[in-house]
C-alpha cells in the first residue's frame, strides 16, 4: 500500500495537529509542516516555497487567530490561498478545520466575514438531510468545540453537510476529496488548554460564551466524538490515495 504524504498548515505556535496526529502515524503516513507563524512578516513568501503539489497527498489546514481577509498583517495570506487554489484545481485530498475550512472557501472565491454570534465551547450540529449518497456520512447530530468569530459561505458547486441553530455553515464537502469544517474535530485536552491560555484567541470574541471554568472541566470523553469523525473524515478523502486498507480503518 502506497505510504499517505501527509502536510499541514500551522498558523499558531503549538497547536500542531491536534488528535489526527496518532491516527496518520499508526497509517505508517509521512507527516510534514508548514509553520505560518514562524515567518517574518517584513520578507515576502514566494510560492515556491511552499511544497511541491506532487508531494502532498493530503492537506490539513489548521486554525488560527487571524482572519483569511487580513492580508494586510499576515502578506503570506495570499500565498497560502494561492496555492490551496492550485493544490485543489489539481483534484488533491484536503481537509480544512475552522480557520482552514474558511482558507478553501475564500480561495475558491465564496466569502468569509464576521458572525454575528461567536461560537466558542461544546455545541451540537446536525447534519443536512438529503445530501447525496456520495458524501461523507455524518451522525444525525454530533456535539463538537466550537472557536469562531467568523464563518464562510458554501463555495460554489460544493454540498452543505452539516448547521446548528447559531451558525448556518458548519461543513462542506467538495467532491470526494475536500472536507471543511468551521468546527473544531481535532481538538483535544492540550489544545484546548493551549486556547484558554491565549489571551489572543479570546480577546475578539464577545457575546454569549462558554466561561473558560467550564470549559476546564470538559471530560476527555467529550473530545472523542469530535477526534473519531476526524478520523472518518480523513480515511473517505485519501480512499484513492491510500486504498482499502485505510479507508476501512476508520
């Protein structure tokens, strides 16, 4: 069985992969990096210097603080959607999480802008009835960590999978390849404490919020929902480049 080449985006020092982490290495996949937040603002980015398509079988787009639309503090912004343009018009595997899920929707063109109603703490999703056979099958409903002051429109010739009463767009799916979700599947005891510890992470949010005393006290159990549909995400969108064995895995 081919070895999955496995690359992620990272936008925020720490969060690293999340739960996905030991499920791709237990796949035997090469898992490499690139560190947004690492490279100074002042030096332009050159998309050469991100990797080459043919080296990436599946992309994985993490969160971030920031929001797709500021290229004007973060120049790299442009780059990066660039490229995620090119790497998806290449028919490649991706799936993108919060922050990611808004990088693929704005590089395909369809707008992301602020919510009126952050989301951040556990909520339940449901998914949308009558999506095509096809698509990734989802539970009835799910509860997951949500972390979002802004959300994304459904690119154009993508399907609707999954809302909540708060927010509309919750997931989308582009062929059989690509997955973006505005919620957190990866998230995990570490990364959420790495989160309530960021002063910039909750400083733009507002409204009615899960108190970070609560969300301390969150079970480990209560990541496991959210860290297995990952799992089942990333087996349906490397099927062809992974085969049976992994695809069955989940």
């Amino acid at each position: 069985m081919k070895k999955l080449k496995v690359h992620y985006f990272q936008h925020i020092a720490g969060e690293g992969f999340g739960s996905c982490h030991d499920y791709l290495k237990a796949q035997g996949a090469e898992i490499t990096a690139t560190e947004f937040f690492a490279l100074p603002v002042e030096l332009p980015l050159e998309i050469e210097a991100l990797p080459r398509m043919e080296d990436v079988d599946l992309l994985i787009i993490m969160g971030g603080t920031m929001s797709v639309n500021d290229e004007a503090n973060f120049p790299w912004l442009k780059i990066e959607k660039r490229w995620i343009r090119r790497y998806l018009a290449a028919g490649k595997s991706a799936i993108g999480l919060c922050l990611g899920g808004q990088l693929i929707a704005s590089a395909l063109g369809a707008a992301v802008g602020h919510h009126t109603d952050p989301e951040v703490g556990w909520t339940t999703v449901h998914s949308v009835k009558h999506a095509p056979d096809y698509c990734f099958k989802l539970p009835d409903q799910f509860r997951v960590m949500q972390w979002h002051n802004e959300t994304f429109e459904i690119p154009k010739g993508a399907v609707h999978l999954a809302e909540n009463s708060v927010c509309r767009n919750q997931m989308y799916q582009i062929g059989t390849n690509v997955l973006g979700f505005q919620f957190h599947p990866e998230m995990t005891p570490q990364t959420l404490e790495l989160f309530l510890e960021n002063e910039e992470e909750t400083a733009s949010f507002s409204g009615d919020l899960q108190p970070s005393t609560e969300l301390k006290k969150s079970d480990r159990r209560s990541f496991m929902e959210g860290n297995q549909l990952l799992n089942k995400a990333i087996a349906y969108v490397t099927a062809f480049h992974a085969g049976a064995g992994m695809a069955s895995s989940a």
